[in-house]
C-alpha cells in the first residue's frame, strides 16, 4: 500500500503541472492571436504602401499632362493642375519614407525615386518657365520629352522595385506568421494531450486513495468490532464505574458470571451493592485509593450472583482521566477464583489428611533439615518412644537425645542415606529410650529432594520391633520344633503306607490259595463230600470274598495318602449328578425321590470329588433303603470363603455318641449282615476332603435320618 | 517233559498255590502241555536266554510268558526289561499276572513293552476266567513276528 501522504503530494503535483500546462497553453494562444492581429497590420501596411506609390505615378503622369496641357494650351488650368500634383508628390514620399521607415532597403528605393522625381519636376517645370516665358524651342522641348521619358521609366522602374520589395516583405512575414502558428497549433495540441494526461492520471491516483481510505475505514470498523468482541468476551470479566460506583460499563464475560442482563446494571447498580457485606469497606478504601490516582491489583472479592451464590473473584482496578487529568471512570479487570479457592481447599484438606495420617501412624516418623540434621517434623509414636514432647525435639539433633556414640552412628547413617539419594533400610538398630528403655527399631531412611535432585529432608520411619524380635525367635524356635515334629510324622506316614500297601499285596495271596484251593477242593472232591462240608466250603469262600474287599477297600484308602492331588475349578452339581446316576445302578430297586439343588462350583481335584460324592450318597441310599420312599436332599451354601456342600437323608441315623468312630478306618455303626460294608467310605471322604483343606461333619439321630456335610474353601489348595 | 515238546506259554511264578492255580486255569482253556514253569526270574531269564541250566535248551522260544511282578532273586519288571530289551526275545508277548494294582507298577511295565497287565482276582472263578482268556488270546489267536 502506498502511503497517503506520497499519494496526495503525487495528485497536488499532477494537478499542479496540469494547471502549468493549461496556463502555458492560453498564453501561447494569445501570443498567437497577437501575432495574427500583427501579421494583418503588415498586409494593411504593405497595401498602403502600394496605394501611396499607385498615388506617386498617378500625381507624376497628372503633373505631366498638366504640364503639356499648359504648353500646348498655355492655359491657366493645366497649370494649376501640374502644379497641385507636384506639390502633392513630395507629401506621397514622405509618408512613403514614414511607411517603410522598418526597411533600409526601401528607404535607399525612396531616396532614388526622390532623385528621380526631383529632377522630372524639375524639368517639367523649366519647359513651363520657358513657355511663360514665351519661348518655343520646338528642338529643346523634343530633347526634354526624350529625356522625360527615360525618368519616366527609370521612376516606373523604381516604382516597381518597390511593389516587388513590398510583395516580398509581406510574403517573408506570412511564411514567418504560418510556421508560428503551427508550432502554436502543435503546442496547443500537446499541451491539451498532457494536461489531458496529467488529469486523468491524477483522477485515477484519486480513485485509488478513495478505495484505500474506503478499505482504510472498513478495517477500522472491523477492528473496532474485534476490540468489542474482545473486551466482550474476555475470559476475564471488565467493567468500568463513576466516581460514584456505579456501572457505565461492563463485558458479557462479567454479566454471564453474575447472571445479570447489562441494563440490569449500567448507570442503576453500584459495585459494592453486589459485594458481600463484610467487602465492603475493603471496597470503599481501595476505590478511594484507585480515584486518587494508584492502581489496585489482585484484590480479592466475593460478589454475590443475581441467583444468590458467591462468586470469588480477584480484582485489578485503576483510573480512566480526562486531558485535565479529571477522573472519568475506572477500569477494573477480574478473574474467576471459584476453581483456585477449591484447589487451596483440596490442598488443605488433602494436607490435614496428610497431617493427621503422619500424626497417627503407629511407627516413629521424622524428618530432619538436610543440611544441619535438625528435627523438624515428628509425629505422636516418636513422642512416645523418646518420652519426649514436640516442642522439646523441633530443632533439636540427636546428640541432644542420645549419647555421642549412638549420635554418631545415627547421623552416619543419615549422611550415607542423603549422599546415595535413595532409601536405606535397617533391619536393626538399638536406641536408648529414657522411657522405654532399651529398644530395637527397624528404621528405613529416605531422602526427600527438591526439584533439582538435591536433597533437602532426611524422612524416618522407625517401627518398634523389639516386641518383634521376642516373638520372631519364639516362632523360629516353634517352627524349628515343627518341621522336625513334621519330618518324623512323614516318615512314620510312609512307613505305615508302604507297610499297609505291602499287606494288602501280601494277604491277597494267600487269600486267593484259600478261595481258589477250596473251589478246587469243590470240584475234584465235592462228591466226596456231604451238604454240611458244601455249606463249610461256601463259608470259606464268601470269607475270602469278604477279606478280598476289606483288602481292596484298605489299598484304595491308602493310596489317597499318596496320590497327587490335581486341583482345577469342579462343576460339583454335574459331578454329585454323575455320582447319584452311578449310585443309583447298584440300588435299582429303590426309587429314591431327591432333590438336588444348583451347587457352587468348587476348587478341587475332580476324581477324588467323585468318590465323596458317590460314598455319601451310596451311604445315604444304603442306611434309607428300608424307607418308602428314601428320600434324599442335595444341596449346598456358601460364606464368603467357604462352601458347604450337603448329603441329607431320612434313614436309620446314627446315635451321636458313637460320632467319635464315624470317620474311622473300618469302624462301623451298624451290622454287616444289616447294611454290608467294609467300614471305609466315610473314611475315604474324610481323608480326601482333608487333603483339599476342608472339613467333614455328621449330624443325625436313630432313625430319624442322617446329615453329612463338608466344607471346601474358594480358593482351593494346591499341595 | 519233553525236551522236544514245544512250550507254547512259560509260566514265571514264585508262588506254588498261585502257580497250581494258574496252570489249572490254563488247562481248562485246553492248553495243559504246552505249559513250561519258572520259580523265579533269574530262572526265567536263564530259559530264555538259554543259559546256565538250559543252556542245551532246544525248544523254540515260548509264544508267552506269563510272568509275576514280585519274586525272589530277579524280580518280573527287570525279566521284562530283559526280554524286550533284546532283539531275540522282544517278540514274545508278555503278560503280567501279579497281585500288584499299583499305578507306578503298571505304568512301569507298559512303559516297558509289556502287552498286557492283568491283577490276579482273589476270586477263584474270576481268577481262572481271566488266566484262560490272556492264556488263549496271546498263545492261540495272536499272531506275532518272528525273531529279529
């Protein structure tokens, strides 16, 4: 963009030189119409000039004729006649001399033709003297008219030289008159073409400025809308108010925060009227200070909003003067603090929490100044170890507690723990309490940095663990107690399974000598023998039967004790399903009704879980077979770490105080020959359950049926 | 017996009343003269291998052995680690007939090529039916590769 300031002196310059132009071109006119007016007077002046020398020769001839009339006639007229022209002649020539008076030329011409008329008159006038005379000299006057005639025509002669000259004189300045018209003509052209130029060009320089100054304005219209857009929304409220508070001006930012519309406010409402009350004062001092001339800055208010909240706000205000330095209004700038205030809520809450939890912590906390290892903070479990209130430790070393030894060795340790920057834990460390006594603690050092890594606190923390320590060593002797009490238990546990497993195996055999040689006793000698020694044999064989199963039963019962335990999540409503399903084949001619409800899954080895089931339920079949119709109850609940599942009939029961013999290995309750078994299923379940962790229990009475339950935890346990 | 008579099934049993038994069993399956019995595993081992006592041995090796898992001297797991182990006996089928239901015993015995495991049942009847099934499945109806 070109500046105004070049552009108005390039348009006045334009104009000026166009108007130059002009002028230059007028004054050409005029000197043109002058030459013209001139050019004219030269044609008139060479016209007069013929005139007068028409008039010479005309006077001349007159003379002549008049001269001859009188010597012919010797009349008094002709006389008169010559005598008018010649004393005519010399008048024409004087005003021919006056005429050409510009041209040197023509006066040398006037001054000849003088002579040449001089003497003809002069001649003229002899032959009219000689006539009054009364002379006649016929040969004189022949010789005069001879020679009359030759001034005659030397007079034409000159007369003509004249005219020619004249001629000439008036053509040169006509040619001389044309040419400057021309160039007149030719500057009247090229001055009008440039002055046509230099207008149209300063007519266009105009057009342009008036466009900027159009484009100039539109930008200031635009900037004064942005400035308003600006100061409207602000993420800061802006308001202004007379001397007497009240608004004349306030942003959009200002009245969404309070809720006002701006008419609510503007030239009705004063400032301090949207204050809390106890602001007020605080108010009218700094809007004093502010009128007087000193800027206030980040005072804090809280206004009231029109719906009756509290806006917290931080103020900067300060004075608007006119050029007589008169106050005219402030201008105040303000900031929402809601979200600040809270923060410093947060911070003081979340520092109280901070206080309290440090204060109340069971374990010694302190924290010593870097540099001097001064205490500096030290909560309430400190105070009771050192017996020692706050106010006697803040500020105070460890030499000020202890004794040098122990302060030196504490302050090495501090100056190890801020020299490394990380944490130090020392499992032990004896102090001498004066209330306590001899101490152990168990203290971990930490250095706290600032945020350029250097350390500036040394934190505490020290537990207490001289109780600990009692007890660690009672637990380790215990424990060491425990683990050669379980070694011995494990070995005696081998010895009696390899020993069982080893009698199992080494019964079978001459169990089965006894059944297989009686059977062949039967069939080489059966005849041989009576229905008594039949019955004897029978017996016999249904006893080795009977051994065979109690061998059986006791090898499958102690391999539990050996077998791994394989522990993954167990649908038990599906397995006790299968369990009833398989039980139910041996006692098909019972048609039991049970009941069974959803049971919670359960962490365990999947294989033994079948065997509990199918030994619960095959004993609640079997001690209610007598019962129309037995029946059974399934089911199952759970605690939050525990499930107890539930095997529930309604047979012969059992009397409590037999309950010491329920779970032992072939102990029964009831006769074989009344409910076959061997005396292990219950047996069995305890072991298995007590190898998942759990626990079996029985509650019943005669007759009145029979509730068996065991519990397993969530968790499962792994071996 | 013969010593050209060939022995289709060699008994391995230490113990005389289950060894009377067995071979009674095999007898009513109808294969009483083919019956060769062992007292112990280094005896077993020695009539296989034709050595010691039977190193004349003429007999071609039996069709199967039946052998018990716990015996004297050699015990019935090294009589078959032997003979699967060796390339002139690895094709004989061996049946354990032992009292043993031990999961590591049978699990070893497969693990070593046994062809089948039976548990002598102490039940007399259920004792001869599985003796006579092994007896005739292995020794009559199985075909098997000659020796390597």
């Amino acid at each position: 963009m070109m500046k105004p300031a070049n552009n108005d002196l390039r348009t006045n310059l334009g104009l000026a030189f166009a108007l130059l132009v002009l002028i230059g071109i007028a004054a050409a006119s005029v000197d043109t119409v002058n030459r013209f007016a001139d050019g004219a007077h030269w044609v008139d002046h060479t016209q007069q000039v013929i005139g007068e020398l028409e008039m010479l020769t005309t006077q001349i001839s007159l003379a002549e004729s008049g001269q001859r009339g009188f010597l012919i006639t010797n009349d008094e007229r002709d006389l008169r006649s010559y005598q008018s022209s010649s004393s005519a002649i010399p008048m024409v020539l004087d005003s021919l001399q006056k005429l050409t008076a510009d041209s040197p030329l023509q006066q040398r011409r006037i001054a000849n033709l003088r002579i040449v008329m001089d003497r003809r008159l002069a001649m003229l006038r002899i032959g009219i003297e000689a006539r009054q005379r009364g002379e006649i000299d016929r040969i004189a006057e022949r010789e005069r008219l001879g020679r009359g005639r030759e001034l005659m025509e030397e007079l034409v002669a000159l007369v003509g030289e004249m005219r020619a000259g004249e001629d000439a004189l008036l053509k040169q300045r006509s040619a001389v008159l044309e040419a400057g018209r021309i160039r007149t003509d030719a500057f009247i052209v090229l001055g009008n073409l440039s002055a046509l130029g230099l207008l149209l060009f300063s007519f266009g320089v105009m057009k342009r400025q008036i466009a900027q100054r159009r484009e100039a304005e539109t930008q200031l219209r635009r900037y004064a809308a942005a400035v308003e857009d600006l100061y409207n929304n602000a993420p800061c409220g802006y308001h202004s108010l007379d001397a007497q508070g009240i608004f004349v001006q306030v942003n959009d930012t200002e009245l969404k925060w309070l809720g006002y519309e701006r008419e609510d406010l503007i030239g009705k409402v004063a400032f301090p009227d949207l204050l809390l009350p106890d602001n007020r004062v605080s108010f009218q001092e700094n809007f004093s200070q502010v009128k007087l001339g000193t800027p206030v800055n980040d005072i804090e208010y809280e206004l009231i909003r029109k719906d009756g909240s509290v806006l917290p706000v931080s103020l900067n205000a300060t004075a608007v003067r006119d050029e007589a330095g008169n106050y005219v209004q402030s201008r105040a700038s303000m900031f929402d603090v809601t979200l600040r205030r809270e923060a410093e809520q947060r911070m003081h809450r979340a520092n109280a929490f901070l206080d309290s939890v440090f204060e109340h912590i069971p374990h010694m906390i302190f924290v010593k100044d870097a540099s001097e290892l001064r205490f500096v903070r030290f909560n309430k479990a400190g105070e009771d170890l050192l017996g020692l209130p706050k106010g006697a430790i803040i500020g105070r070393s460890d030499y000020d507690f202890f004794t040098r030894e122990q302060a030196d060795a504490f302050v090495a340790k501090d100056r190890e723990v801020l020299a490394g920057g990380k944490l130090v834990d020392i499992v032990e460390e004896p102090i001498h309490s004066k209330v306590m006594g001899e101490r152990w603690l168990h203290t971990k050092k930490i250095p706290i940095t600032d945020e350029a890594g250097k350390p500036r606190y040394l934190l505490g923390i020290s537990e207490d663990v001289t109780d600990g320590k009692a007890t660690e060593r009672r637990i380790i002797e215990l424990n060491q107690s425990l683990e050669s009490q379980t070694a011995e238990l494990q070995a005696s546990n081998r010895e009696l399974e390899s020993f069982s497993y080893s009698v199992s195996h080494d019964l079978r055999s001459p169990l089965r000598a006894i059944d297989g040689f009686s059977r062949i006793l039967q069939e080489d000698h059966g005849h041989a023998l009576d229905s008594e020694g039949q019955r004897l044999l029978g017996v016999i064989r249904s006893n080795t039967k009977r051994m065979g199963q109690l061998i059986d039963d006791l090898l499958a019962f102690s391999r539990l004790g050996r077998q791994h335990l394989n522990v993954t999540t167990v649908d038990m409503t599906a397995l006790a399903q299968e369990a009833l399903a398989e039980v139910n084949l041996e006692y098909e001619e019972l048609t039991p009704q049970v009941v069974m409800a959803p049971l919670p899954k359960a962490q365990g080895d999947p294989v033994l879980l079948r065997q509990v089931w199918i030994n619960l339920i095959s004993n609640a079949l079997k001690y209610s077979r007598t019962r129309k119709p037995p029946l059974l109850e399934i089911s199952a609940e759970s605690n939050a770490t525990h499930v107890v599942y539930r095997v529930k009939d309604n047979g012969v029961g059992f009397d409590m105080k037999y309950y010491n013999k329920l779970f032992g290995v072939f102990q029964r309750l009831h006769g074989a020959d009344e409910f076959p078994g061997t005396g292990v299923g219950l047996a069995i379940v305890q072991r298995v359950i007590a190898r998942h962790g759990g626990r079996v229990w029985g509650e019943a009475a005669v007759d009145r049926g029979a509730t068996f339950c065991f519990s397993l935890s969530k968790e499962g346990r792994n071996e | 017996m013969n010593d050209l008579e060939p022995v289709e099934i060699l008994l391995v049993e230490d113990s005389q009343t289950d060894g009377e038994m067995t071979q009674r069993a095999l007898k009513k399956a109808g294969l009483t003269n083919a019956v060769f019995w062992v007292r112990d595993g280094a005896e077993a081992l020695d009539y296989l291998f034709c050595e010691g006592a039977y190193a004349d041995r003429k007999q071609r090796p039996p069709k199967l052995v039946l052998l018990d898992l716990k015996m004297p001297k050699v015990d019935g797991i090294e009589v078959l680690r032997r003979v699967k182990g060796d390339a002139r006996t690895s094709t004989i089928p061996v049946v354990m007939l032992t009292s043993s239901a031990e999961e590591n015993d049978i699990v070893k015995s497969y693990q070593l090529g046994v062809n089948s495991y039976l548990v002598k049942p102490v039940e007399f009847d259920r004792f001869v039916a599985e003796v006579s099934k092994a007896g005739c499945y292995w020794a009559v109806m199985n075909k098997v590769a000659g020796p390597l």
